[in-house]
C-alpha cells in the first residue's frame, strides 16, 4: 500500500489528477475512451462478421482490422497505466478493477487466438457443403494473405468453422463483461463505500 501511496503522489500522477488543463486527466481519458472504442469497436465488426453479419464482406478482408485494433490496444494500454497510476491507492484495491482487467486479459487471449488461427492458418476458413457458400481458396503470397473466391459465387458469403465462431462469441461476452466492469467503478468498491 505504500508504493501504491507514493505512486498516486508522484508529481506526475497529482497533475494528472489534479490540474484543471484539458491536457491532463481530460486528455488521458478521452483517448483512454478511443482507444477503448477502436479495439473494442474493430473487435467487434469481426466478433459479428465470424458467426455470420454481414455475410457479403470477405473474412479474410478483416485482417487488415488487427493494425488499428492494436494500435487501440497500445493507445488504452499506455492511457490506462497513467489512469490506475494516478489513481493507485483506489483502482489496485477494488474487486470490480480485478474482474475488469480479468476480462481484458481474456478478450485479448482470445482476440490473438483468433488472429493466429483464422487470419495465419486461412485454411480454418472453409465451405459449408450444405450452405452453397463460396469456395475459398486461401494462400500466403509473401506477408500477405489472398483469398480467391470462384467466379461464379464471388458474391455470396465466406462460410467460417465453428471454432472461430466460438472465439467471436467468447470475445464479445468478455469485451461485454470488461466494459461493464469499467462502468461500475464508479459505483462499486472501496471508493463507493460499497464493498
């Protein structure tokens, strides 16, 4: 408790806290908040397109979505630790911030399952027989990934196994539980006086 004291009373942490210029906790949080909105957001997009959304848009078109879905991750992970930094002695005692954090780390477990096991192995991406869907023929041409749908269906959806539509609902129902859990600190625990 007393590094997690100091830590709150560094000068940067009190200034954060403290100031009342937009460039301090205003700044941090509203890019905290974009950060949150461009991970969660893209993740999302892709959670829903793998059980079936918006089956017109090439899965294999969403791999270019993990540039800005980590470039949102960086961003919240860098805002984050400046957040819980100068508000140490309240967000590293709360339950609700463990059970937050618990479902980051799970969201993001998944979201990097996801990454090596659709969008590095194109071949988890398949043609449901019964379906009608497209024939996907995956390929590496270097880094990139290429996907060649048969003329004749190149229109219709891209059929995905059941594995990644099991990832996508994991994903939405902990990134779910990770943002409610980030709402309620505000209600709940040491700060509230409601344990």
């Amino acid at each position: 408790m007393e590094f997690l004291s100091w830590l709150e009373n560094t000068e940067f942490c009190t200034w954060i806290r403290g100031s009342v210029s937009i460039w301090a906790y205003p700044l941090v949080l509203t890019l905290h908040t974009t950060g949150m909105g461009i991970l969660v957001g893209f993740n999302w997009a892709l959670d829903l397109r793998l059980p079936g959304v918006a089956r017109q848009i090439p899965v294999l078109a969403m791999e270019k979505f993990f540039k800005v879905m980590w470039f949102g991750f960086w961003v919240n992970l860098i805002t984050g630790i400046i957040l819980l930094a100068a508000d140490a002695t309240t967000k590293m005692t709360s339950w609700v911030f463990g059970v937050k954090m618990l479902f980051i780390v799970l969201a993001m477990i998944v979201l990097v399952k996801m990454q090596k096991t659709i969008f590095m192995n194109p071949a988890n991406l398949h043609k449901s027989a019964a379906s009608g869907g497209p024939v996907v023929q995956a390929s590496r041409a270097g880094s990139q990934t290429v996907a060649v749908l048969e003329p004749a269906v190149a229109g219709e959806a891209q059929m995905v196994g059941a594995n990644a539509k099991l990832l996508a609902i994991l994903s939405l129902v902990f990134w779910t539980f990770s943002i409610t859990a980030g709402r309620l600190m505000a209600y709940l625990g040491p700060q509230t006086g409601i344990k």
